[in-house]
C-alpha cells in the first residue's frame, strides 16, 4: 500500500492527564490554536494511530434495541444512546465497507489539512451499524457501492485525529 497523502499544516501536540488524551491541534498559529479533549473516546484515536479500528458496542441486556448483542458504533460512543449504560471496546477485524456516499471537494474551507480535490466518503462497514464520514486516499472516478478497505496513518504520519483513518479502493 502507498504511503498516505501529505496534509496541510502543523501535527498536533498530545498532552496525556491520566489515560485521557488532550490534543492541540495549531490551525491557525498560536490564537488559533484548537484544544480538543478526546475524554473516554481516547481509546479510538490512539487505536487509529497504531493502525487498529476500534468501535463500541451496547452489551446491556436490558437495552430496548441491543438486547445485550449491539452491533458497533462508529464513531464511538462512551454510553449507549438508547439505554444510556457504558458501551465496551472492540477492535474491528480487516475493516471493509463500501461508499455509500460521496462528495468531490474541490475547494476547502480555511484551516483544511487535506490537499484538494478529494472525495470525502461516507462508508458503510461490515458489521458496523453506522456509517463512518471520512475520506478516499486517490482522485480516480469513484461510485456508489464500491468496495473500499480503511488504511491508517500510523508512527510519524499520524496526526492524532480522525485523519488517521482513510479509505482505498478494494
């Protein structure tokens, strides 16, 4: 697989307090610095980072949907939204999916550390009960319902954010 595309910008700093990570991000020199707590949804993006895919799902057997065998979120939840109990970590095998829609970006608005044109993707995962917004690593045509494969921006590449994670024709 090829490297991933060069982004636009700074990479973030991390500060860990305890196991939760707080990310600054400088989009916009120093007075524009965002600072973005990942809180318990820390474990997603530090999975990003290693190459893992990581989702949450409802094991509550009192849940009025899950029923105690959730399917995974994406992204992640740290509480069911329908019986509100703590959601459990687990890794997503070989993530795949398909488009289940797009749009062609041509121009970015400011602070944007994708180069343009893209195709910002919405992609449906097997297994996964949601659809995940992200973005297709190349520029050729594309359509609805083809096969894409996720791939990470991992060790010097990764920026710490939902920019890890991307998408490739299959």
């Amino acid at each position: 697989m090829s490297e991933p595309m060069a982004l636009k910008g700074a990479p973030p700093r991390i500060d860990e307090i305890g196991d939760v990570w707080v990310v600054e991000i400088p989009r916009f020199g120093p007075e524009g610095t965002h600072y973005h707590t990942y809180g318990m949804l820390t474990p997603y993006f530090r999975g990003l980072g290693e190459g893992h895919l990581l989702a949450t799902q409802c094991v509550n057997p009192r849940c009025p949907i899950a029923k105690g065998a959730g399917e995974f979120w994406l992204p992640p939840r740290a509480d069911c939204p329908d019986c509100h109990q703590p959601m459990i970590w687990g890794e997503i095998q070989n993530p795949a999916g398909y488009i289940y829609t797009y749009t062609y970006v041509e121009r970015g608005g400011a602070g944007l550390e994708i180069p343009c044109p893209y195709y910002q993707i919405d992609v449906k995962i097997d297994g996964v009960c949601t659809i995940v917004k992200s973005y297709l690593q190349g520029r050729g045509p594309i359509k609805i319902g083809d096969r894409v494969r996720a791939a990470f921006r991992t060790g010097p590449h990764a920026t710490h954010t939902c920019l890890d994670l991307y998408w490739v024709l299959d």
